[in-house]
C-alpha cells in the first residue's frame, strides 16, 4: 500500500470513526433526553445544585445567575457582528459583551470592529479567569460583574445579552418558568442595561426566555431589521406570567434607543 493510500485510508476511517462516535453520542443525548422528560423533578434538582456551586465559587447570590452554563465559541453569531461591522465599520464604539463567558465573544467582535473598545462582564469568575488569561489585546477589558454594578460600567453605543438572559436547557422542560426564573428578573435585568445604552445605541438581546416588548423598557426603544439576519430559530419563550408560548420564533433582537 503506498504512502497516499494508507493516508486516505487511514483519513477514511478516521472519518467513519468520528461518524460513529456522533450517531452514537446523539443516541445517547437522545436517551439522555428521554430519561429526562421521564423525570424532569431530578433534573432541576441537578441544575439547581450548579446553580449553587457557581454562586459559591463566584461569591455571589444564586439570584444574580441567569444562564449558568458558559458555553460559548468564537463566531457564534456572525449575522450580528457583520450587522454591526456594516453599521458601524472602524468607528470608535465602545460595545458591553453582558455575560461574556471565556471571553470568545468579545475576540470576535474585536475581529469585526478592531477600533472598538470592549467590555466584557461575566459573573463567572472561573471563566474571566480563562478570558484574561489569553487577552493581549489592548481594545479588550475583562469585569467580574454583578447586576447592581452595572451601573458604574458608563456608556456603551452596543450592549449585548446574547444566551445570557436564560435558563437553558430547563425551561425546555417547563410550562411555568416562574418559579426558577419570574419575569420580573429579566425585566429588572433589562431595564439595568438600558441605563448603559447611549441615547440612539443598540440593545442586541439574543437567545432569551422571555420577550423584551413585554418589558417598560421596551417604550423607550425601537425594532431595527437586520436584512441578513440567521433564520429565525425557536427558543423557548414565556410571557409575563411566566407561562409557555408555543411557536415563538425568535426574529426580533436588536433595538434602538430613541427617547424622545
Ligand atoms: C451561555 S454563556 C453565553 C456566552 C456568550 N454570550 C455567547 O453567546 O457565546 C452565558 C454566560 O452568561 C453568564 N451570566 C449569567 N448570569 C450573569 C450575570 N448576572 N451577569 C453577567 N454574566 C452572567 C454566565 O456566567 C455565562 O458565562
């Protein structure tokens, strides 16, 4: 067998390899899955627990947690950062990444908009810990913050709360989202952001459970299109109450200041 044909060989099961090992581990989300609709009790008990733990390890409330889970990836949402490369080009913004995780977010804006200036807040000190680690770029600072600072963090022409403002995978399984996560916490939440958002700045709120029209806030800003936006993806949304809607699509996430 010679060089190239033990090389594609070898590439091809590799390949076959990597296919196994994905239907496989869908298989087992899939039970996974399964086992958890049988009983979802147990499961929010064991959210509950991290809950807990990254409360403790981060010496903070767990009511100060929205989404626990820091998962996060370079170019997650290049629909949005090409939006604001389009709007604002090498203009010298300062943009807040709210909830910024291992700091992935923040390296990707500053790819779209290297003349940025960029917050990134996280209330996870473990994952700050990871983002300062790898920071050398001077457009880039890292804040350990709680809701109450968000005040002293000034001004901002962009503030993203991008899969922050959520309890995901748990409210999947919930009718009610009240009980883990009441309505008045986000719109509290969103209402602390505004008071960073310059007048005519953007609010970009992506991935939440509930629905920011449905918030006071909202009077105060108003909808912009994103013309090449992502296909609108369904994420589980709750109105007011706290109750499930069904067949949201999430298609309205960016928003303009505009106090008159
Ligand atoms: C799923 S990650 C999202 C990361 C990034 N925004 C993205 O979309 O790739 C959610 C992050 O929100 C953070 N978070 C949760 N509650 C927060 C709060 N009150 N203030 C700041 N960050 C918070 C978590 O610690 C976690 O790092």
């Amino acid at each position: 067998m010679s060089f190239y044909e033990l090389y594609s060989f070898q590439n091809y099961s590799f390949e076959i390899r990597n296919i196994k090992f994905l239907v496989s581990k869908t298989k087992l989300m899939k039970q996974i899955k399964n086992i958890i609709l049988k009983f979802p009790q147990i499961y929010l008990y064991y959210k509950k627990l991290t809950y807990i733990f990254l409360a403790f390890s981060s010496g903070t409330k767990e009511k100060n947690i929205f989404q626990e889970a820091s998962t996060t990836e370079y170019d997650r949402h290049p629909d949005l950062f090409n939006f604001l490369k389009s709007r604002y080009s090498d203009k010298q913004i300062k943009i807040l990444s709210f909830g910024c995780s291992s700091g992935e977010e923040c390296i990707s804006l500053n790819k779209y908009l290297p003349n940025a200036s960029i917050l990134g807040v996280d209330i996870n000190k473990k994952s700050l810990a990871k983002a300062e680690k790898i920071n050398s770029n001077k457009n880039i600072i890292y804040k350990y913050c709680e809701p109450k600072d968000i005040y002293n963090l000034g001004e901002f022409d962009v503030v993203l709360a991008i899969s922050v403002l959520c309890k995901h995978p748990e409210a999947e399984y919930l009718n009610n989202l009240s009980k883990i996560y009441p309505f008045k916490r986000y719109e509290d939440m969103v209402h602390k952001l505004d008071s960073v958002v310059k007048q005519e700045g953007l609010l970009i709120i992506r991935s939440s459970n509930y629905i920011f029209s449905d918030t006071k806030t909202s009077n105060n800003y108003q909808l912009i299109k994103n013309n090449n936006a992502r296909k609108s993806k369904a994420f589980p949304k709750f109105n007011s109450q706290g109750l499930k809607k069904t067949d949201y699509f999430e298609n309205k996430e960016i928003f303009k200041k505009n106090i008159t």
